[in-house]
C-alpha cells in the first residue's frame, strides 16, 4: 500500500508542478511556471518574436489555440489570427503596457478583409492597420469572422474582458442582431468594453483560474451587454 501512495504522491506532485499559476492581479502581478505558446498552430501565428512575450498561463494558451483552429476550420485559407503580448516568462512588467503582468491578458489583431499578414520576426512595434479611421468603421474590418472569433474566444476560455474601441463593439452589437445572434451572447457582448487606444487590436482578459489562490480577479463588467 505504501508503494501505491508513494507512486499516487509522485503522480500527483508531477502534476502540480506542470500547471502554471498566475499571481496577483493583471496589472501588479507575477507568472510561475508559464507555458509558452509556438510560434505557428492551426489557424494563428505569433508576432513580436524579437521580445518573447509569448508566455501566459495554461487556460489562456489553449483558448488561444482553440479558438484559432476553430476560425480557420470554418473560414479555411483566410488570414490567420496574428498573436502579439502575452506576459514575459516570469510575469511583471513589460513596456508598452499597464497589465500583461500575470498571463491573464493578450493583444490579437483583428481579422481583416484583405488577409495581411505581417513579418513576425519584425521588430517589436504596434503596425497593425486602424479599424477605426476618424470614428468610422474601417471597410477592412472582417466583422462577421471577428464575431465568430470573440466567440470562439468565449467558447474556449473563461473571458472576463475584450477591450476594443467603442465603435467596434456598437458593430458587434449591430451584426450580432442581424443574424438573431443577440440573445444568446449577452455574455459575449458584455464582455466587450471600449478603451482607448484599442483601434488596430483587441486585448483579451481572462478571469482566475480555480486552481490559483493567489491570482486576483479585477471586476468583472456591468451585467447587460452594453450594446447601445
């Protein structure tokens, strides 16, 4: 009996070992044990691989891998979802951002009309073109595969925020309802909210997960959707 509960215990502890904890909240906080995600997966592609802020916590890699490979199965040969900061290895700070602290966040670029993708070995810098041109909605903006990417997104990880510019998420709103798509994702909706600054990308936050005591949730969003 002993043998079997050293070797349970042995199990166990690999186990735990393996997962990845995030600590503290997404704008004061640390990462252990980060997973990292591949340069290239189904459906998406890393960017920014000068900086190698590409590590985060088990749950937010697999929503991200997930989601992606679900856009490209059902939008085969369109351009894939292009990746740029997670968190640094160890979590902290990294410039240019407030958060990215504790893998709980990431910046996506959105999916776009005319398929670019950009150089992923370019040096670190903000390139993505602007959905948002003067307060009007860029033509270039793919609505329909970036309603099905916010949720793939959801489907796939425990999203607690999706910062856009407020323009972006009224036309969510508005596709949403064309395609009687509204009230079943109200979460989804909800959980889009308008920052500045966030034209040419959107950055997703994750909550908690249940097995990290030390990590802190931020508040979650108003209930409703928002929508306008």
């Amino acid at each position: 009996m002993r043998h079997y509960a050293f070797l349970f215990t042995l199990l166990l502890s690999s186990l735990v070992f393996g997962q990845s904890f995030p600590i503290g909240t997404p704008n004061n906080g640390s990462l252990e044990n980060a997973e990292c995600l591949p340069q290239e997966g189904e459906g998406y592609m890393q960017l920014f691989r000068d900086v190698e802020h590409i590590w985060g916590t088990f749950p937010m890699i697999s929503m991200i891998e997930k989601a992606a490979a679900d856009i490209a199965r059902k939008y085969p040969g369109r351009d894939r979802l292009q990746v740029e900061d997670i968190s640094a290895k160890n979590g902290g700070d990294i410039d240019p951002h407030g958060s990215h602290e504790n893998g709980q966040d990431v910046d996506l670029e959105f999916l776009k009309v005319d398929g670019v993708e950009h150089n992923p070995n370019a040096k670190h810098q903000y390139y993505a073109d602007p959905m948002v041109i003067n307060g009007k909605l860029s033509p270039n903006f793919d609505v329909e595969r970036n309603w099905e990417l916010m949720k793939a997104l959801h489907r796939h990880g425990n999203v607690q925020k999706v910062f856009v510019d407020k323009v972006l998420k009224d036309e969510m709103c508005r596709f949403a309802r064309s395609r009687n798509d509204y009230a079943k994702n109200i979460e989804v909706l909800r959980s889009l909210r308008h920052e500045e600054n966030h034209q040419d990308h959107m950055h997703v936050r994750i909550r908690c997960p249940k097995n990290a005591p030390k990590c802190i949730n931020l508040p979650d969003p108003p209930a409703g959707s928002g929508c306008p």
